[in-house]
C-alpha cells in the first residue's frame, strides 16, 4: 500500500515560496563555476594552487603535532671536554689543560710547538718508578710540566699503552686523573717494544710540532736543562739521530740472552745505533717514520736495533753523546744510568741517592769553563 495518497499534497509544497514548473522539475546538470573574466585554464590553475595550499597547511599540522607529542626538547648540554687524541692515543695533560677554566685555549687540531716532546716509557706495574721520578727530576704536577717546558721548551710525559685487564687499566687511569701526566699510545702490554716506539712517534709526532722527539726509560735520572741545551744547537744537518752509539754481537743462540731472532739478516755484529735509554729523533726522521706505513717497517726483536736499522735507511747523521748515558754525575751528565744495574738493582732508592747529590741535581746547566767561554 502506498504510503501517500496520489491525491494528497506533498508537504513540500507548502514550504516553497513558489510552485515548480516542468523544467524546474527536470534533472539538472552538475554545477560548475564560473568566473566572469577567467577562462578554463585559469581556472584549473587555481584549483591546483588551492589544493597544493592546503596540502601544505595539512603538512605542517601534522610536523606540529608530532612535535608537540614528543614534548620539550631536552635542555641544552655543555660542550664535551676536549680530548687530545690521535686514533685511540690520548694526551692526558692536555686534555686537563683545555678541560680546566685557567687552561690555554687548545682545539683539538693543534700541534703545540715546542723544542722536544720527551717520552719516559713507563709500564702498569712500575707506579713506584714514577712516583720516584716525580719526587726527583720529573715534574710532579700539570703546572710544573707547564713551567719546565716554558723554561726550557721540554714537554714531559709518562708514555704507556692500555693494558687488556680491566684492572689494571683503572690502576692507570686513576693515576693519570691524579697527575695528568700520561700519554696513552695505541698499543697494548702484549705488544712488542718496537710496536711500541713506532705507536709513541706517530702519536708525538702529530700531537707535537717539535724539533726533536726523545725517548726515554723511566729507570734514569735526568738533567732536563741540560738535554735542552744539547738539542737547542745549531747543526748543519736537519736530520739527526742523537745517542749514546754503540755495536756489538748479534746472539743466534735461542738459549741465550739478548737472542735475535733474525740474525741471519744482521751477520754476526750489529750496526751502529743509539742505545735505548735515551736518544732523540730530528723533527725531519720522526716524520718520515711517523708517515711511513707500519707495515713496510722492518722489526727485529729489541727497540733500539729496530730503530737504528730504520736510520740506516735514511741520510741521518748519527751524533755519538756520552754524557746520555754516564754511570754516575758529573758535572756535565745529561742522564745517569748504570748498565750494570739492569734488574738487580732497587731503581726508586738509586733514583733519590742520585738526586741528593749537589753534584747530580744542583750544579750549573754548564760547567764555568764553557759559561765563560760562551
């Protein structure tokens, strides 16, 4: 049944102002704009303006409300302390220095100029060698490393690499966070001694912009001015190797100390080099093997046969000092060891005997001959 009768009149005619006609009542097309002085293409354009303009606005709600749902950015943090470093090799007084408000301004890029970066190499269980040293010759805090390399333009660090064990490498660390006297190379406890020297020269070496880099033991008692004024000469020869020269037998036998196990390439007596307790290194050589890939280096067994072997490569002019390595003060000493004091003797007492001699710690930096001379 249907639900209106035909005869009954549709409630919309009682709502419009006027009655529909025929075509009114007819089915329209859709509707379309138009604008009065536009033609078709203008007004496509301005529908895909139009469109483009609210997928922007529809963009940047969205940015905004991922933004405000992550919350406040986090407050700003101060800058990291700088760290002197080259690779895993790290400066710890200079880290300290550019980290402190007195600090002169380091960036992480500087070479500092000085006459000679003296490395002592030193190992995790020799703590009491260096506190021996501290108490004597070496300069027992930041601002005495400072001073001594304002001086005499030496600059002085512990030179040791990172051991594996956990613990002992904390042992390290606190001493170098008490000192700040430490120059942690990239090398390991189990690396061999001229792995070790060639890690030292390339992290000094790109640290420092020196005349001269030195390696030193840390079982030596040291005169720091005069070391300074050795170096401070004029030569006629930039590339220089300065030590206490020696030669000697080449040992083939396996059971026997100081054996080399390449002997077969030496012959039967070792070439010429400085022994390891203390020489220098011109600005010009560290380069070259500082630059040089490792892997083209040849080692041999023991540190100073490995680097003297690497001068025989180069046109290096050897300076023979024995006053690098005297047994006991004197008035022109630079360094005092004893060779006979290899592992029998007690280091830490010789040490401070040495230093409270006049003789060894407070006679003049030249003799009063040369000074009136000079």
């Amino acid at each position: 049944m249907p639900l209106h009768h035909p005869k009954h009149r549709h409630h919309d005619d009682d709502l419009l102002p006027y009655r529909r006609s025929d075509d009114e009542a007819k089915p329209r097309r859709p509707y379309t704009p138009t604008f009065p002085s536009s033609s078709p293409g203008s007004a496509n354009r301005l529908l895909v303006l139009f469109a483009a303009t609210c997928l922007i606005l529809a963009a940047a709600s969205f940015a905004f409300a991922v933004s405000a749902s992550r919350g406040r950015p986090p407050p700003p943090q101060p800058p990291p302390a700088v760290a002197f470093r080259c690779g895993p090799a790290e400066d710890s007084l200079r880290s300290f220095l550019a980290s402190s408000s007195s600090g002169r301004n380091y960036s992480a890029g500087d070479r500092e100029k000085v006459l000679a970066v003296v490395g002592v190499h030193t190992e995790h269980g020799s703590a009491a060698r260096r506190a021996a040293l501290r108490a004597t010759w070496f300069p027992p805090n930041p601002e005495g490393i400072v001073s001594l390399e304002h001086g005499t333009g030496l600059t002085f660090r512990f030179v040791t690499g990172r051991p594996k064990d956990k613990q002992k490498m904390e042992d390290l660390q606190k001493e170098a966070d008490m000192h700040h006297d430490f120059l942690f190379i990239d090398a390991d406890e189990d690396t061999k001694p001229p792995q070790k020297m060639l890690a030292f020269f390339k992290a000094a070496y790109h640290m420092f912009d020196a005349e001269f880099y030195v390696k030193a033991d840390d079982d030596i008692y040291l005169r720091a001015d005069r070391l300074a004024a050795l170096l401070a000469k004029e030569r006629p020869q930039h590339r220089t190797y300065v030590g206490c020269m020696k030669k000697g037998p080449v040992v083939n036998d396996p059971n026997m100390k100081w054996y080399e196990s390449s002997w077969e390439l030496l012959g039967n007596e070792y070439f010429v080099h400085a022994s390891g307790s203390l020489y220098a290194l011109s600005s010009e050589v560290v380069e070259a093997v500082a630059t040089a890939k490792s892997e083209s280096l040849r080692m041999f067994d023991y540190e100073d046969v490995t680097i003297g072997a690497w001068m025989l490569t180069m046109n290096v002019k050897h300076e023979d000092n024995r006053a690098m390595c005297d047994p006991t003060c004197t008035p022109t000493s630079i360094a005092v060891w004893d060779k006979k004091c290899s592992g029998s003797c007690n280091i830490t007492d010789k040490i401070q005997q040495l230093h409270n001699t006049t003789l060894c710690s407070k006679s003049p930096t030249l003799p009063p001959e040369v000074e009136e001379e000079e």
